[in-house]
C-alpha cells in the first residue's frame, strides 16, 4: 500500500450482509477482529488495501444500500471516524408502495 493511499477500515455495523459482502470482496484475510480504536472501543473492521478495492467495497454498499461506517489511522496512530456511518433510512430503496402506480410524466 502506498503511503499516499494510507489505511482505511470499514465497519460492517453488526449488519450480516455487509459483513459477507466485506468478506467476498475484501477476503478474510482482510478481517481485523476486536481492532481498539481512538475511542478505546473494539470493533469488527475490514482492511481495505488500495483505492481499487475501496472504490468495489463502495459501490456495492451503496448500490444495495447497506450499512458501513469508514475508518482511517491518523497520524496518532490511532483508528478514528472518517465520518458518519451510512445506515440506510427505512423505506429509501426507490420503489412505489403496494398498490400504487407512478404517476405519469407529463411532457
């Protein structure tokens, strides 16, 4: 990994099918379980390697729009928040309720 690059965790936020999806691309070896963090809480994260598994890690989270908080180590070398995690909000996936039909466009 190249110093540019640095290190970036990924929590799977307890969520199973982020967990096999972290696991599918990243492999277990990629895996850092009970990994203390800067708030002296140890979690479950996931090592992502370069920029290219990053950007694969990313895109399948949110094209199937499941929860993961990112990671990095700072210069204390300590695990911090990059930022907020992404929980998905109940009902964002892009779809009509049942029984209703789209409206239709007007031109």
């Amino acid at each position: 990994m190249s110093n540019q690059e640095g290190f970036r965790f990924i929590d799977h936020l307890k969520d199973p099918r982020t967990f096999h999806l972290l696991r599918d691309i990243l492999g277990e070896g990629n895996a850092c379980y009970q990994r203390l963090c800067g708030d002296g809480v140890p979690r479950n994260l996931w090592i992502v390697p370069d920029n290219k598994a990053m950007s694969a890690v990313l895109q399948a989270l949110l094209g199937q729009e499941l929860p993961y908080k990112l990671y990095i180590l700072d210069e204390g070398m300590e695990i911090v928040p990059l930022r907020k995690p992404h929980v998905p909000k109940v009902g964002s996936i892009k779809s009509l309720p049942r029984g209703k039909k789209a409206a239709p466009k007007s031109a």
